[in-house]
C-alpha cells in the first residue's frame, strides 16, 4: 500500500475514507486509529522521537529528558542508528555527558528500542491489531465496532438493573439475565459444555430451544405468568421479544418511580421464580405447578418490598389484591 505523509499521520485516500468513519455520534473518536500499529522495516520516514514506533507511546514522551538533550530530535529511525553486517546498531548521541540519572534513562531506552529488529530494504508498515495476519478487514472492523457497542450497553444495563428493592444475588442474576450469560441451554451448547442438539430443549416445556428470551417470555409457563401477573396489576403490556427490550418497556410503562421499583420487582421475583423452578425441575425432577409459581412471584415481591421499605402500611391481601395501591402508600 502506498503511504502519503499526512503530518504526524500517515495517510492514503483509503485511510481519510476511514477515518470519516471513526467519530462516533457520541464523540467515541479513535477506534480506528488506535487499531493501528506501525510495524517497522528500514525505519525510513518514521520520527524515531515522535512516532510509536516501539510501543504504545512516543520516545519523546517517555523520556522527555533525553529528547531535549538528543542532538537527532527531527532524525527518523533510520538516521540514529547502522548496519553492521546485519546487525542493527543504533547511535545516540547528546548535546553534553548525561549525569548519572541521565544514563540510567538511556540505559531503559537502549533496551526498549533494542527490542526493535530495523530491516533495510523492508517496507514500513501499518498493523491492524484486531486480525492475526495484521491486514485490516471490514470483517475485524465490524467486530471492534460490535463489542464497543455491547461494551455501551453493558454500561447501561449495569445502571438500570441496580435497584435497593432487590436483593443483590436477584439483581446479579438479572443482570445476567439481560446480559445473555445464564447457563441456558441453549448457552451451554454455545459453551461447549452440552454436545447434543435436543439438549438445547427447554427444561420446562421441551419444546423449543432452551435461551433467555424463551424461558422468560416465550415458553408457554412465562406466557402463563406473565398473563396472571398483568392481570394482576391490571395492565395491558405487549411483551417484546428479547429480555432487554421488554425490561425497557416494562420500566417505560409508567414514569412514576415507585411503579417502576414496583415494576422492577415483579419482573425480578418472575426471573427467578421461573429460573428456580426450571432448576428445580433439571436437579430434582419437580413438577411445574402454575398456581404455586404464580403464588412465589407475588410473595416474593411482596417480600422485597416490606424488607426494605420497612414504613409500608399494607399487608399481604392488600397486595394480592391491589398491588398498585400498595405501592401508592409506600
Ligand atoms: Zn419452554
């Protein structure tokens, strides 16, 4: 590839193009360019002070002593150093004898710098550090973009799911949950850890393929509790497909805070009621009772919110029987 000095930077149309895609709407500049390393062959061009040529930082900011004092501060890497029979041998040289601490400094920079194999007649290049091969791929690009993007909603999620009402293991889990990273079936066959296709069956209906999504909203026992608990809050919610967008909706539903802490913990006390049950069912071959499931949401949920807002005047028939209200007094 053919390089333009651009600057500091090196260039092409190929890289401008690219860099037009490297600021984000959010300011997120710089994924692009950080996924370049220069990989250095004869060093011809390439500032042996001001490039990041061996290592994640300049010369001249690692050791800004030396650099005032180097009488080669505009030389590129090629002109500090010589070939002896194949051997690279650089050669620095100084405006006046270093001190002591002077020398210690360039004793750490001859072994940084030495770590470097310059090549005459080898082509400086460019690295992509997200591929094997060092060739950037739109396939690679793709994939940092994607996991910055997870990273973003990983942050967002982690905010959202943290609520005094619950308790902290039930929150974890939810966020797990919301993260895709419970040992679903459906995950433990991604893992490795089950071999078989019909393992991947949900544990509860064995229908369709055991994953979040379809334990917690699209198997026939969530549908149930989530038609029961509706009822029972009487609300019309539309349950979305994925967990995380139907936890955003549920949350969205009402902009009062004390619905949606209500809200959190019966979408909570539901996660975990059906996860202890498909465990239960997995380990001690328990049957699955609706009605008793339904009963543990509505206990639990109950619990939490009597636990840690101890000044709630209500009791339990109250809130089997109008949750809402009970929240309006909490
Ligand atoms: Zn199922």
């Amino acid at each position: 590839m053919d390089w333009v000095r651009d600057g500091r930077r090196v260039g092409s149309l190929w890289w401008r193009d690219l860099q037009s895609l490297n600021v984000g709407e959010d300011g997120n500049e710089g994924w692009l360019t950080e996924g370049f390393r220069m990989k250095i062959g004869e060093g011809k061009g390439v500032s042996f002070w001001w490039d990041e040529w061996c290592g994640e930082n300049c010369l001249a900011n690692i050791y800004p002593r030396l650099y005032v004092l180097s009488t080669g501060k505009e030389k590129d890497c090629q002109q500090m150093g010589e070939d002896h029979n194949g051997t690279w041998k650089w050669n620095m040289t100084w405006r006046r004898a270093l001190f002591q601490w002077e020398e210690e400094a360039e004793k750490e920079l001859q072994k940084t710098i030495e770590k470097v194999k310059i090549s005459p007649g080898c082509a400086d290049r460019w690295e992509w550090i997200h591929s094997v091969d060092g060739q950037y791929s739109t396939t690679t690009a793709y994939a940092v973009l994607a996991k910055q993007r997870k990273e973003d909603d990983e942050e967002k999620i982690f905010k959202r799911v943290w609520n005094p009402t619950i308790p902290t293991k039930v929150a974890a889990f939810n966020w797990r949950v919301l993260m895709d990273r419970i040992p679903t079936r459906s995950n433990l066959f991604k893992w490795g850890i089950i071999k078989e296709v019909e393992e991947r069956k949900c544990a509860l209906c064995m229908g369709e393929e055991e994953d979040s999504s379809h334990l917690f909203l699209n198997c026939s026992v969530a549908k149930w509790l989530w038609k029961a608990c509706t009822k029972w809050w009487g609300v019309k919610i539309v349950l979305q497909k994925e967990c995380w967008p139907t936890f955003q909706h549920l949350r969205a539903w009402t902009k009062k805070t004390y619905k949606k802490e209500g809200w959190d913990c019966i979408w909570n006390a539901m996660l975990w009621t059906v996860w202890m049950a498909r465990n239960k069912k997995i380990f001690d071959n328990a049957e699955v009772n609706l009605i008793k499931l339904f009963d543990l949401i509505q206990l639990r949920s109950f619990a939490w919110i009597k636990a840690r807002k101890p000044k709630c005047y209500f009791n339990l028939s109250d809130w089997l029987i109008n949750p809402t209200s009970c929240l309006d007094k909490a």
